[in-house]
C-alpha cells in the first residue's frame, strides 16, 4: 500500500490495463518488452500515473493564475528584506458575488505590516501578472480594479499558510 498526497491527481492501472493503452496507441507491450530484452525486469504490478497538480493554478474571470507569476512579482530586489516569497493563493467571491484573488504572503522575522509594503507587493505582482498572462491583462484592461489582488502578510512560520515541516501549497481551494 502506498499513502501519497501532496497535490497531484493520478491513478493505479493494473498491467491489463497498460497493455490495452498501448494497443490503442499501435503498440504491443510484451512485444516491446521482449524486443528490448527486458523480460527479467518487468513485473506485472501495478503503474502508478501521477499528472497534474491541484493547487496549480487559480482562476480569476476565466484568466489563468499560476503561482509562478506571482512568485516572479514577489522576486523584487526591493522586497526581498521584508518578504520570504513564500504565498498561497485563492480565488475567493465578496458578499456580491463577485471573484477577488487574495494572496496570503510570508513576513520575514521581526517584519511588520505596513500600507507601503501593501502597495509595493501588489504593484509588483500586478506587474508580473499583466506581463505574463494575456487574460489577466485583458481582464484588467475591461474591469478597470476589479482583478487587483487582495495581499494579506502573515507572521513568519504562522501555522495557517506557512506551517514547518509540511510542503508548501501554492494555491488552496476555499
């Protein structure tokens, strides 16, 4: 038995069910296996498929967020004394329903919150974001502040978005 769990969706496909694949794609598994002499080191266990993260990637009025657009904005000379880059990120809807991204991001030790940092992390985000997603800056372009992201810092290491010892998750489901 295998326990795995850090955000990707996969599947268990029994060997029955690998040779069917490849016949619908023209080849013969035991064929390939035998011509390459591989006889002694395949078992008929079972394949593991991983593919696609869950938490990678958001969307916010059908533009596509990814992490590394916004990791790019908080990777700024002029922050990096305040920040860790460390984030997760959520697309959430106010009470009119309508969609807002927040970003929750790391305090370096001993850093606090000001309306500054506020202003130079979202500037520096939307920035990365309008030159990295067409959609975002389409979106932008049309809904003028309406696809500004909400930034929340939180203390270094607070155990709700930037708990030790566990993988960081870049983008969580609300």
């Amino acid at each position: 038995m295998i326990r795995y769990e850090i955000g990707d969706n996969g599947s268990v496909l029994d060997f029955s069910a690998v040779e069917k694949i490849f016949r619908s794609e023209g080849l013969d598994l035991r064929r390939e296996i035998r011509k390459r002499r591989l006889e002694d080191t395949v078992t008929e266990l079972p394949f593991v498929s991983i593919y696609e993260r869950t938490d990678f990637s958001t969307k916010l009025y059908g533009a596509i967020i990814y992490p590394e657009y916004v990791k790019a904005g908080l990777q700024n000379e002029d922050l990096e004394k305040y920040i860790t880059s460390k984030f997760t990120m959520f697309t959430k809807t106010d009470e009119k329903q309508d969609e807002y991204l927040e970003i929750n991001i790391e305090l370096k030790p001993g850093t606090t919150e000001s309306d500054w940092l506020v202003r130079e992390v979202a500037l520096s985000i939307i920035n990365s974001l309008m030159g990295r997603s067409a959609e975002y800056k389409n979106n932008a372009d049309m809904m003028p502040g309406r696809v500004e992201p909400k930034i929340i810092f939180w203390p270094h290491e607070h155990p709700v978005h930037f708990q030790t010892g566990i993988k960081q998750k870049w983008v969580k489901k609300t």
